[in-house]
C-alpha cells in the first residue's frame, strides 16, 4: 500500500517533486502541515478531518481511499522529521507565492472547519508565515479567501 502511494506521489504533478530521503514531497509537507494545523489545539474533530480529506482529494485528484494512505505515509514521515521544518523548507523552497497562497487557503480552512479560532491556532498561522517565507497580507488575503470558499458551511471566526 505505501509503494503504491510513494509511487502516486512520484508522479509528476504541478508543484511537485520527486519523493526523497532528505526532502519530503510538497504532497507529504501539505498534509503534514494540514494535520499539523488540525492537531495544534489538541482536538482533531470530525469537521477538521472532513475537511483536510475534502481538499486533499480536490487539489491532488485522489480517492478518499488514496487521502487515507497519504495521512498514513505523512504520519510516518512525521516520525521522521517532527517538527514543520523539513516540511515548510520543501514548500518554501519549491512553491510559487501564488502556490504558498493556496496552501495558507487551506490551512485556514482547516482552521475554520470547527468554528473556533484557537491562540494555538493562531500562532501556528504566524510561524508558518515566517517559515514558508511569506509576507502578512498574503496571510490576510488567504484568510479572506478561505472564508469565502470553505467547503463547510456555517459562519467563521474572525
């Protein structure tokens, strides 16, 4: 299941790179970053999985069955490297600004999934800020965007 998935995640996909040893795949370093984001206030519901497994199948095209084994393949990674470091470096490195702004739409989706914008929460945003090299605005605009396409509905924290 694993091969199959590295195998998945070797295929050449915009804004992705090959799986290797020392650097995690953009793919791997989003759902990393994602679960990271789902798990900083110490509750990983329902709607914050619901939600992960919704944008991951929507921007990398896969099964609900294929985000399951790409959780599990992040999971391991994150065995591996367990800070964002090794994640957020991949993405600094090898996404466009306007690639970082999709991310940063996710992860306030992610965020906002709940309803409960969390001091954790926030100050995980601020890091990854500074760590994927990013300027507040495009911080801002991406909050602003994600509240405006979530795919839940309901009203968001400001």
């Amino acid at each position: 299941m694993l091969n199959k998935l590295k195998a998945l995640l070797a295929k050449e996909k915009e804004g992705s790179v090959r799986l290797t040893e020392n650097r995690p795949d953009p793919q791997l370093a989003i759902c990393a970053i994602l679960l990271e984001v789902a798990r900083v206030d110490n509750v990983f519901d329902a709607s914050e999985r619901t939600t992960i497994t919704m944008l991951l199948r929507k921007k990398y095209d896969l099964s609900e069955q294929e985000v399951e084994e790409l959780i599990a393949l992040t999971e391991a990674e994150r065995e591996k490297h367990p800070d964002l470091w090794a994640f957020t470096n991949t993405i600094s490195r090898a996404f466009t600004p306007q690639e970082k702004l999709s991310l940063l739409v996710m992860v306030w989706q992610v965020i906002f999934a709940d309803r409960v914008l969390d001091a954790h929460e926030d100050m995980l945003v601020r890091k990854l800020q500074h760590m994927l090299a990013v300027n507040h605005s495009l911080v801002i605009k991406a909050k602003q965007m994600a509240r405006e396409d979530h795919p839940l509905s309901g009203p968001f924290p400001e």
